[in-house]
C-alpha cells in the first residue's frame, strides 16, 4: 500500500514582519522586572480573564500594534477607570511601554506580546470590550502585499464577535488607499457596524486620540491623516 503524502499545514499570513532591533539595556531591564506585573503570559487557546488581570470591572479597551506605546500610555494616564490592553509583537516597543507604565505610575495598563488576531479569537470573550483602536497600522502599499493588510472581513467579524453592542472600532491611517479600502470593508459590515460619521466619510480626529511624533512628522511632509470610527450595532 502506498502510504499517502502529508499535507503541510499553511502557514497563516501575517500582517506583520518581526525585525527585531537589540533592546536597550532599559528595554532589558524591563522584560527582567516588569514583564511579570504588567505583562501577560498568554497561551493561545486560553480565555483572558479581564476583571481578574484587572482587579476590577473597567470597561476594557484594546490597542492593536502599539508601536513605542507612548501614545497608549498617554491615554491610559488620562482616563484611569478605564482598563487599557495593548497587544504588540515588537519586543523593542513593548520594552519602551513598560518603562513608560513605570515612569507614569500606572496600574490600569496590561500587555500581550503576540499577535493580536489570534488574542481577539481564542483569547477574548464575546462582548467583553468597549472599544478596540488601531493606529497607523502597516499599510503594505505594494499591491501584491496588500494580502497581508491587517484590516479584512475576517478580523471585522472578529471585531463584532468581542466589542459590546454600543461599542466602537477607531481606525487611523496616513496612507489614503489603505484609508479607503479600510472605510469599504467596514461598511460592508453595516450589519454588525455603524459609520459615526455616516456613509462614506471619515471622522475628525477625537481629542481623545493623541498625537504621535509619528503622525507629526507626516503632518510636516503633507501626509494627511484619516480617521475611521464605527460603533457596534
């Protein structure tokens, strides 16, 4: 009998490379006494239990794609009852935000170092976050990467499965195409999502949203920044 050949399992796109730069000796010394109060240990397949990492009942937002945090840091300075969740896969990054969660004094902050669409699908209850942001994410502007873009029809579907009825989805990009194919794709959830800002247009920038020394260095070489909120249903 001829034994039938293995089928190799296919490797999930991502929309993200890891390019791992060197920690600084700060970075390094806050994966050694940081990590353990202000990180979570996640293993896929395993609910995350948010008022018991927490300590409380918050309302919970979730960032995805951090990047240095500091803007995420910012926000979880300014609104202390709420309960802010990063997700980042840059250790980099992710060192800088614990050294930022320290200086700051804050304790209503929680990091995952992994990738955040399998956290919103085998991690997070239905139903269990006020809001979710995502800030500037990758554009990929080479069509044939534009598969990796980490805005699609399956992570919106994500998206309404964890976010509370009443809850919003925030959305910024510097890159208008990207801007664009994001607005389509979520307004073909109008099912499960509504445009604040009514069909077909962008938000104005909240105040809620800082800016970043990212999107003021844009700002300064003429890129203009599109802003996409939508509630839950």
């Amino acid at each position: 009998m001829t034994a039938e050949p293995t089928v190799k399992p296919r490797r999930p796109i991502r929309s993200f490379v890891l390019r791992e730069g060197r920690l600084t000796p700060a970075q390094e010394r806050a994966f050694r006494d940081l990590w353990s109060r202000y990180g979570v240990a996640w293993i896929p397949g395993s609910p995350i239990r948010l008022a018991r990492l927490f300590g409380n009942a918050h309302p919970v937002v979730m960032e995805i794609g951090f990047g240095n945090g500091d803007a995420l840091a910012t926000m979880a300075q300014q609104d202390p009852d709420t309960n802010w969740l990063g997700v980042e896969v840059h250790r980099p990054g992710v060192g800088h935000l614990l050294l930022e969660i320290e200086r700051r004094g804050l304790d209503n902050l929680r990091l995952i170092r992994h990738d955040a669409v399998e956290v919103l699908a085998q991690g997070i209850a239905p139903g269990s976050l006020a809001r979710v942001h995502l800030f500037f994410p990758d554009p990929w502007p080479k069509r044939r990467h534009h598969k990796r873009r980490i805005l699609t029809p399956e992570l919106v579907a994500l998206l309404a499965r964890t976010i509370r009825p009443g809850g919003t989805f925030h959305a910024a990009t510097d890159w208008v195409p990207y801007a664009e194919q994001m607005l389509a794709v979520l307004e073909a959830s109008s099912e499960s999502f509504e445009n604040l800002a009514g069909q077909g247009r962008f938000s104005p920038r909240p105040a809620t949203r800082p800016l970043t020394r990212f999107e003021r260095r844009g700002a300064r070489l003429g890129h203009h920044v599109r802003d996409l909120m939508f509630r839950r249903r």
